[in-house]
C-alpha cells in the first residue's frame, strides 16, 4: 500500500468551496483528507478568501460597507538582545541631545551675561576676591560634566531597557502578554 494520493478536481475548484478536497487512496476510497490539496489546514489556520474574477468583483459603494479588519494579537516576549541594541541607539541619542543641551544652555547664559554678574556679585560679597567655585562654571568644565553624564546614562538607560525585558517576559509568561488590537482603516 502506498501512502501517495491524488486530488479530485470534480466540477469547482477546493477555493470556491467550503468543503475540504476529496481525496482517495489507492484502494479507491474517498474520504475529506486533512492537510492535503490546497487551501487546505496544513497552510494555516485560516482560508483566505474568495479570489473573484474582475468582472464578478464587487462595486466600489460595496466595499466600503466592509470597515476596516480588525486583528488582535498579543504581545507575548521581547527578545532581550533587540531591547538591548534599541535603547542602546536611543541612550546614544539622548546623550547626543543632553551635550548639545549643555553646551547651548551655557552659550545661552553667556550671552545674557549671567555668567560675568554672578562673578560680580561674588567679587562684592567676598571683598574683591572672586568666589572659588566659579571655576568650575568654565566652558570646557560644562561640556565634560555634560559628557560624563552622557556615559553613564548610556550605560544605565541600556541596562535598564534590558532588564525591563526580561521582567516583561517574566510578566507576560505568567499573566499572558499585552493584547492589542490592529485596525487597517
């Protein structure tokens, strides 16, 4: 006995119908095989619909009563290692934008001339002496804090991205994941 078997194409093709295709073994028996013949359940769960011919096609008015499809699907694992690149590219670009930030800021301040009140303010509170820790309010002093902090919150917004991860996997294998739904308006 042979494990082959044939399709019969009787009259319509298994598209147009909603019965599965008969199939018959080589003893001549003809039984609704699973998993055989097209559109059949071994391509997925779901038959696609109807292929109509361009003249049978449906007008236009018709269509539009149809709405939008609505598909829900559930959100049920975040792959660690793609959180991880994706927060690594957005901490870069945050530190990117918190440097510009500083070093606009401090052009900023300069040029309003708070920079050289505070000093002055300094000198008449301290007796002529300016205060010590105007120092540290320089241009290249400003930029470098900027930097570091810059550093370390790459560092920290990546790590914490892919902890978060890992919590929601934790999360979403216990309680089922976040579902969502999904219009094509």
């Amino acid at each position: 006995m042979s494990d082959s078997r044939t399709v019969s194409t009787e009259g319509t093709s298994p598209e147009a119908t909603s019965k599965l295709p008969v199939v018959k073994d080589d003893a001549g028996s003809a039984e609704t095989g699973i998993g055989t013949g097209r559109g059949s359940a071994a391509k997925g769960s779901s038959r696609s619909p109807l292929k109509t011919s361009p003249a049978s096609a449906a007008s236009p008015a018709e269509a539009g009563k149809r709405g939008p499809r609505r598909v829900r699907l559930t959100l049920a694992r975040l792959d660690p290692f793609s959180v991880m690149k994706l927060s690594f590219l957005v901490a870069i670009a945050l530190g990117i934008a918190t440097v510009v930030a500083v070093v606009l800021l401090w052009n900023l301040v300069d040029a309003i001339g708070l920079w050289a009140q505070i000093d002055q303010l300094g000198r008449d509170l301290n007796g002529g002496d300016p205060l010590p820790f105007m120092e540290f309010f320089s241009f290249s002093k400003m930029t470098s804090y900027g930097t570091i902090v810059a550093v370390v919150n790459v560092v920290i917004i990546t790590a914490l991205g892919t902890l978060l991860a890992f919590l929601y996997n934790l999360v979403a294998a216990l309680l089922g994941g976040l579902k969502m739904t999904f219009t094509d308006e």
